[in-house]
C-alpha cells in the first residue's frame, strides 16, 4: 500500500494528472536549487532540496486543506495569521477588531497634526481650484461587534477613527465617513453591506459607497457625472472579496453563508457629461471600485495603492509613487481622494500628506532637510523614528519628515 502512494505520488509530480486548487494566501514556495560541488559539499543542496520538496511533494494543496478543515470543524483552530473566530463562526482579521478596541491609538497629538495638515492641505487645493475628500472606509468590527469574541474589550473610548472623524467634523473638512453610514444602515439596506466570511465591504456595500462618493464629486465640483447604473442583481454564496478570509483558510469545503448581492453594474453614457480628473489614495477598499470601473465616471484617473504603487499603469508594468513628479501629479488631477478603514489610521495617508505639506511649504525645504539630517546623525533618535513609523504603518523616511516638520512648526511658536 505504502509503494502504491508513493508511486502515486511520483507520477503526479510528473505528470499533474489530477487538477487540485492552489492553496490561496502568501504561501512561501522555495525554488528548486541548482545542483554543483560547492552547495553539494557544503551540504546546503540536501536542506534546500528537502525544504523545495516538503513544499512542492505530489498532492500538498489537498493534504493542507484537509488539515486545516479536521483542525477548523473539530477544534475551532485557523491556520491563517491574524486571523479571528467570532461568535456564530463570523471571520474577522485581528487588527479590524484592535482599532475598533482602541488598541492601536496614535495619541491626540498625532491626532491633531494629521488634522492640522488635511486643513493646510484642504486650504492649499482651493486656492488652487482643487478638492480634497477624505474617506472612511467601513470597518467589518463596528459593523458586527455583537460577533467580536468575549476576550476582546475596549480600552477605553480613544480611537483613531473617532478622533479623526470628530476633528475633520469639527474643521468643516470634506468627508464621507462610511463606517458611520453602514452601521446606522445595516438594518435599513436591501442586501447585507458585510458578508460574514469576508473582510471588506460587501461587493454590494462597495457599489452604494462608489454611487455615493460619485455623487459628493457631483456637489463639490457643482457638475454632472456619469453615475453608476445598478438596476439588476444576482443573489448567490459570497464570492470574490466577500469571501477573501475564508478562502485564505484554504478549507477543503466552503463555508455556507447567507446569500451576498451581486450587481450588474455599468456607467451612464459620458456625453453632454462632467467628469473631473481624479486621483484616489487609497488601502485595499478601493479595489473592488476600481475593478468594476468606477474610473468610467471619471476622467485620466489613478488609483494610488497605498501611495506606494499606481494604477492602471501598474496593470502593464509596475510603476511605484516615488517614480513620479508630485507637482505635476497635483497640476493634472482636479480631484484629490484618500481613503482609508480605522485599521489603516494610523499611517493615514501613507506619506502622501507630508510630501504634500512639503511641496506646499517649499520656502522652508532648505530647514526641513537640515532638521531631517540633525535627526538622522542621532542614533537613538532615528530608532524612535523606526518604531513610530512601524506603527503607523509608513515608510522610515516619511515618519522621519513628519518629525522634522512639527519640529520647524514647533520652533515657529516659540520664536
């Protein structure tokens, strides 16, 4: 029996004669090592040859699935990181549920210089004929508390979303807070705005937030739009991004839920139409929009994913931010929207504000890199700089400019 396996095993690895689903997720598959004196007398061929085939042996994806599924129905245990099982077997990811806690407050006066920059920056559009949105995205863990596990409690009522929702409220900026709107709606919507196996907006949720934000254009910018059209709707089992957690789990059944709203979706013809030229800065929440074509309404759009990669260009050819001209991607877009859910708060922006602050405050560019330069020649300073970029999620060098920049404001107070 064992000989049959194995050789079962071996013609497979050959000839794939059986089609099995890849497992889904970041799955680390080491490549095949090239065999020659030095690796094989070193003995690093043997381990590199064993990891190769521990991760590539005939049948793995089946034999994974099925672990995971014994571990999943029998124990309540999920191989997949940072993932959390709440009550009713609803699936959330732990750091939707931290920010919903409070566990991952920036402190109100990071609070408040992200608010003093969107007013700066917000004011420096207008002058320029230019809009600034700022989006909150929803967050599955204030949409569905009464299914966070017992364990999970809130700190205290200090979180980044509602410091920051309370103080753009309070300086009259341009916003559309969508974790506030599905909550208040859930009982009111059609179709569920939240699928219960995934960790985005529902594909329906997304539709009525791409509906919504186009028409905010449409009253900033006192013109009209092609909108969306979504009269027809298929109701099936969750798919796509309503089903993206659960499918990392890589169970070998799919988990029942109930039905998920699926929109025929297509955009009003543009003739005798105004459409602003927009850039989105955004996290994951904006893909579902951009994939069922929300740019149709707009014009020479670009989708900048976590201001680090742009879209469409990025569909050809890997084109990355720090590539471009700021300034001239200010100058050739109308409308400026960043979006983000409470568990990205903490990197709001993702450097956008400060390069932003930066090009705007361009007279004292000689200052702030003088005071970027002292701060990088202090080691103990620069490890700070490090941990509190960590935490909020951006680049070293972006934690580094913001620092020199409160550092130039706080000297202008005192001077």
């Amino acid at each position: 029996m064992t000989f049959v396996i194995m050789f079962i095993h071996m013609v497979y690895n050959n000839f794939n004669f059986i089609r099995i689903p890849s497992l889904k997720g970041y799955i680390a598959n080491p490549e095949k090592p090239l065999l020659n004196d030095s690796n094989w007398f070193s003995g690093h061929y043997q381990v590199n040859q064993e990891n190769y085939l521990n991760s590539n042996f005939g049948f793995r994806s089946l034999y994974v699935r099925l672990n995971n599924q014994i571990d999943f129905s029998v124990f309540n245990k999920i191989h997949s990181q940072d993932v959390v099982l709440g009550k009713d077997n609803y699936l959330f990811e732990e750091r939707y549920i931290n920010s919903y806690c409070g566990k991952d407050f920036m402190g109100a006066d990071s609070v408040e210089h992200i608010l003093d920059q969107l007013a700066f920056i917000s004011s420096e559009f207008k002058k320029r004929g230019k809009h600034l949105i700022i989006v909150f995205a929803a967050n599955k863990a204030s949409y569905y508390p009464e299914f966070i596990p017992e364990h999970y409690h809130k700190i205290n009522d200090s979180t980044n979303y509602k410091f920051l929702s309370t103080g753009i409220k309070n300086k009259a900026l341009n916003a559309i807070d969508f974790d506030k709107w599905f909550v208040e709606n859930r009982s009111r919507a059609k179709y569920p705005l939240y699928p219960k196996y995934g960790t985005h907006w529902s594909n329906y949720g997304a539709v009525l937030a791409a509906d919504s934000i186009i028409n905010y254009i449409q009253a900033l910018t006192s013109s009209d739009l092609p909108n969306l059209i979504y009269d027809k709707i298929d109701l099936k089992q969750p798919i796509y991004t309503d089903y993206d957690i659960a499918d990392g789990m890589n169970l070998l059944f799919r988990l029942k839920s109930f039905e998920m709203a699926y929109p025929k979706i297509s955009t009003e013809n543009a003739e005798g139409k105004t459409r602003p030229r927009v850039l989105v800065i955004s996290d994951s929440f904006y893909w579902d929009m951009f994939y069922f074509g929300i740019s149709k309404s707009f014009k020479d759009d670009h989708f900048w994913y976590y201001n680090k990669q742009v879209y469409p260009e990025s569909n050809k050819k890997s084109v990355m931010v720090k590539e471009l001209d700021l300034e001239k991607e200010i100058e050739k877009h109308d409308v400026f929207v960043v979006m983000a859910t409470s568990s990205n708060l903490n990197g709001f922006g993702w450097g956008f504000f400060d390069n932003v602050e930066i090009l705007f405050k361009s007279k004292n560019a000689d200052q702030i890199r003088e005071i970027r330069q002292s701060i990088k020649g202090d080691n103990n300073w620069m490890e700070q700089i490090e941990q509190k970029a960590k935490a909020r999620g951006i680049s070293a060098d972006s934690m580094l400019t913001t620092d020199a920049l409160w550092l130039m404001q706080q000297s202008k107070k005192f001077n």
